[in-house]
C-alpha cells in the first residue's frame, strides 16, 4: 500500500521552500553619490567628464527652474544635466518607444554645505514591470552608478 502526500502538505511545503529562498534585493528608487568638497561649477565640470569617458554625450545643464523665472533668478545651487548615448538609445527604441519615458539620461545636482550631492532616477528601478526593457535598463543603472562614482571622486 503507497502513502499519498496530503495535496495542502505539498502546497505548504513548496510554500516554506520558496519563502526560504534568498529574495531578490528591490531595485533602489534613486541612484545617488556625493562630491564631498565641491562646488557646483566643479562637480559639473567632473561630471561632464564622466559622462564622456563612459561613451556618452553632455546634451546639456539647466537650473532647475530654468524659463520659469528670469534667468538672474535661477535657483543656482540645484542643477540639472541631461546626456545621452544615441546608440544605445535607438536600440531600446526598437524595443519599445515607450522606453523614452523609462530612460531620462539626467542627474540632478544638489549643493549642500559639505559638497554637491548626484542624484538620478534608477532606471532599472522604472522598468520592473516591463520585460522587454529590464536588461538594457540594468546596463544603464550600471553606467549611472559609473558615472556617479566617477564624478564623485
């Protein structure tokens, strides 16, 4: 005579095996560094040279309330720098068009009384629910984290 296992005994199982797997880490919302000792004319400039040594273009630096206020009044201790890699960007494209709302290509420059501190939405982070996207979305959060670390030092 063979012992059937009860069905919700296998259920549970299978249940307590799958939660003591090691759970994926959840992507981080924002990628972030801190330029300890810079101002914002400097970490600018180092951040323009980041950009570059990782193949991608400085497309340009506005305030953050740049045209919203005349230009003697822009906030001038937040700042905002967009750059691009085109190729990699026509490749995503032709995955999905809607990858231009997924890859902002953008650091936002904080000045504090310690430094400038780099922060850029995770791109990995935006495309969780879309497939298709997430792998060339994982290279681009590793090429942030490059450039931010770059621009840091």
């Amino acid at each position: 005579m063979t012992k059937r296992i009860p069905y919700f005994l296998l259920v549970l199982f299978l249940f307590a095996l799958a939660r003591m797997a090691p759970a994926a880490e959840p992507e981080p919302m924002l990628l972030t560094a801190s330029a300890q000792g810079r101002n914002m004319e400097q970490a600018v400039a180092a951040l323009g040279q980041a950009i570059v040594a990782h193949n991608y273009t400085f497309v340009r630096q506005q305030a953050i309330d740049s045209r919203l206020v005349p230009y003697a009044r822009e906030v001038r201790s937040v700042r905002l720098v967009y750059f691009c890699n085109f190729a990699k960007m026509d490749r995503v494209l032709r995955l999905d068009p809607r990858a231009t709302q997924l890859m902002p290509c953008r650091v936002t420059l904080v000045e504090t009384p310690s430094g400038v501190d780099l922060i850029a939405v995770n791109p990995a982070w935006v495309s969780q629910n879309v497939p298709a996207l997430h792998g060339e979305c994982q290279e681009l959060k590793n090429d942030y984290l490059a450039i931010l670390e770059e621009a840091s030092l």
